[in-house]
C-alpha cells in the first residue's frame, strides 16, 4: 500500500493535543523479551478480558465443586480476567506478530496493543507479517481500525485453512448459540477484509521462514498453535489452546467450557502438553498470567505444571 494512512496523517495533524485530551490507559505492562537464537519473541500486551466466572466453568464438574474451586483458580468477585498476551517474534528483516487482539471496541479492558507496540518502539507499518491463532474477537477484532483500513496494512496476513473455511460457512452462524453468533458475524466480517489477499497455510507447513503451523483444533474448528525456530532454539505460541494454568494444564481431569469442541480441545491439550513437556520447550499463552512465558512440567500420570519463566 502506499502513501501515508489516514490513522497515521491525523495523528501527525493533532499530535500531542489529542494525546493529552485522551484519558489515561490504564496500566499494563508494555512489553517481556525473550530470545530464540538470535532472533526475539516480545510479549505485548492488548490489557485483559472480564468474564463471568462461569465462561471457564468445566462442563464435567457440578455448580458447587466449581464454586469450592474458585479461590484456586483464582476466580475473584465472581470474575475471570485472564490477560491478553500478544506475541511479537523479531527475525532478520521480519516482525511477525501472532493475533490483533480485541481492536478498541470490544471491551474497556481491552484494545492496547498498538499503544503497546508503540512502547516497544515498534509502529504498525513496521510489522511484516500477521498470523492468526483463530477467529475470536479477542484475537482478531483489532484487524481493521475506525477507518475500515487493516491496521498493519503491510502486513502479509496468514490463516489456516480450515479456519478460514469454517468461518465463512453457513454452520459457524447457523451452530453458534445465540450468546455468540456476534462472534461468527464478527469473523465474517474482518475476514472480508483479507478476501483478496489472505494466504491459507496448512497443518505441519512452514509458512514463514522459521514458522511452523501445529494444528490444535477443539478451542475452534481450524484453531492453530506455532512453533518459531533460530538456529538451534524454539518456542510454540499455543494460543488459546492452554488456556487457564490450572485448568487447563490437567487434561485428564477438566473439560473446558470455553471451547467450541470440549473432547477434541481436550485431545489437543494431551498431545500437545506431551510434546511441550518432551521437547521441554517454552511456550506463550494468549491468556496465561502475563507474560504466558513458561513451560509445561510433567507432574503425573497426565497432568502438568505451569511453570513460569521469570522476566
Ligand atoms: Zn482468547
């Protein structure tokens, strides 16, 4: 695309009169780094989500065990705020950035990436790729801004393919409850910005010089997990495939309400637990305690720690 975007022309227009008439962001941590060989994962944050205690609520657990478990899964006031962690992984001439987050008009608490990245020193034009971990608002509505321009308009933007074709289909409305077919509409309509240019990958496919696709379907239909490799180093951003650090790391013992297919979400999270913890390899979690660094420790039979890496 050339010439400047309109964001970036008014912004330079009203410069610092509409930085000092905005109200303040509330505090989020800008940004971790990590290093993969020589290249960088920045972890930056797009704020954190509110839900009702009950989104993450175990279909195979009674109303009571879960309340007795509240404290535990630290489910204060009756809420879930799980943070929205956004991977930034550096390499060579390439920025890739791993989802959008929620744009800034799902929720008070959230839409800060771009206030984020620009902590970093990083800006929009500056981000080369985007890969989408799956279609939910809180991954993919920060796609497009007010003007109904995409945000990081030189990226590449990459989708898997079953994604991709799920959501364009008539069951992703037609089988959504009607709490969620905001979400299918919601999907349609951000990837009709991507129609003429969306690249499809597939599972196992390095899409991306040192980017591998690792199918991890349940959460969603076509949701996907990464693995960035630099020389001898690697890390696999899991997306919302490991959702909750207690819940979440126990495949055996809990469903999880939160996803569309709960046994094929389960399924996913003992292979992919069993990998991680084999490969004793880093992973990041969309919406583990930020930054969502750590690994997965084998503890048992089949359940696992999360164990954080401390920045
Ligand atoms: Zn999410």
């Amino acid at each position: 695309m050339v010439g400047i975007k309109r964001r970036t022309f008014l912004k330079t227009l009203v410069g610092s009169a509409t930085a000092v008439a905005l109200p303040s962001l509330q505090s989020v941590i800008a940004q971790t780094e990590y290093p993969v060989g020589n290249s960088r994962l920045s972890i930056i944050s797009d704020g954190h989500l509110v839900l009702p205690a009950e989104f993450i609520q175990p279909p195979n657990i009674s109303a009571k065990d879960f309340n007795a478990l509240k404290p535990e899964l630290n489910l204060k006031e009756n809420l879930y705020q799980p943070d929205c962690n956004i991977t930034l992984w550096k390499s060579g001439d390439r920025n890739v950035l791993f989802d959008v987050g929620a744009g800034e008009n799902f929720m008070d608490s959230t839409g800060r990436l771009l206030s984020n990245l620009e902590a970093a020193g990083i800006s929009a034009e500056d981000v080369t790729d985007v890969v989408i971990s799956h279609a939910h608002p809180d991954h993919l509505w920060g796609l497009v801004d007010d003007f109904d321009e995409l945000v990081f308009y030189n990226a590449e933007h990459h989708v898997h393919q079953i994604e991709w074709d799920y959501w364009w289909s008539d069951s992703a409305i037609n089988d959504m409850p009607d709490s969620r077919k905001v979400f299918a509409l919601g999907a349609k309509t951000r990837f009709a910005y991507l129609e003429d240019t969306v690249r499809l990958f597939r599972d196992g496919e390095e899409f991306i010089p040192g980017v591998q696709a690792i199918f991890t379907p349940g959460h969603t239909p076509g949701h996907c997990s990464f693995r960035v490799y630099q020389q001898n180093a690697s890390a696999v951003i899991v997306g919302d495939a490991l959702l909750h650090p207690l819940l979440a790391f126990s495949p055996n013992q809990w469903l999880s309400g939160s996803d569309q297919n709960p046994l094929q979400a389960q399924n996913t999270r003992k292979r992919l637990l069993d990998q991680l913890s084999q490969d004793n390899s880093p992973l990041v979690g969309y919406h583990l305690p930020y930054p969502g660094l750590g690994y997965a420790e084998k503890r048992g039979k089949a359940a696992y720690d999360f164990v954080p890496i401390k920045s």
